[in-house]
C-alpha cells in the first residue's frame, strides 16, 4: 500500500495504490492535510489502483472532504473500479463526491 502525490497544475492529485483500510487510512488523511496546511485547496484521490477500501477508509474520505470543504477547498474522486462504484452508490457517498471515470475528467471538473 502506498500512496504518492503529485502537482498537476493547481490540482494535488493523491494516487492510492492497493487497499484503503484501518491500518494505512491515517497516513492519506495525514498527507491530504499536509497539502491543506501549506494553502493547497484542490484534490483528487485517484484509485485507478485500488482495489479495496473498508469502512474505515471511506470514514477518512468522509472526513477529508469535510475538512477540504471548511478551508474553501474542493475533493474529487476518480477511476473507482466497479466493487468501488457500488460501494459508494450503496453507501450514498456517491451523492457526496464528485466521482469521475478517468482521471483527465476530473481534472476538468475543477
């Protein structure tokens, strides 16, 4: 599991590789608000590379874009697989992101 961060124009864009789960959900939230603290305002988690995310994980995600939104800021979420699609559709946090397809479109979005 690992998570790597990048600077796309005014975008940091978060890449989660593996699971998001109890054990490894800390070191995102901590990285995202890193990036907060130093004026950054606009996100995107891309999980073109996850294949799971437990309850805890999507606590963090909850968390993050509460926080972001507070400081002025905006989340969006991309590349959800189709397990990842339906746990956010079942879940309702399908209504709370903004979830694109590809990466590229939600860095349009912004």
């Amino acid at each position: 599991m690992s998570f790597s961060i990048k600077k796309n124009a005014e975008v940091v864009v978060v890449d989660v590789e593996g699971q998001l789960i109890v054990g490894n959900r800390q070191e995102l939230k901590q990285k995202v608000l890193d990036e907060l603290e130093k004026g950054e305002k606009k996100f995107l988690i891309d999980f073109s590379q996850t294949g799971y995310i437990d309850s805890s994980g999507l606590g963090v995600l909850v968390s993050l874009s509460k926080k972001i939104r507070e400081q002025g800021g905006e989340l969006r979420l991309a590349n959800l697989n189709d397990d990842l699609q339906t746990l956010f559709e079942l879940t309702k946090l399908d209504t709370l992101f903004q979830i694109s397809d590809t990466r590229e479109r939600a860095l349009e979005s912004f």
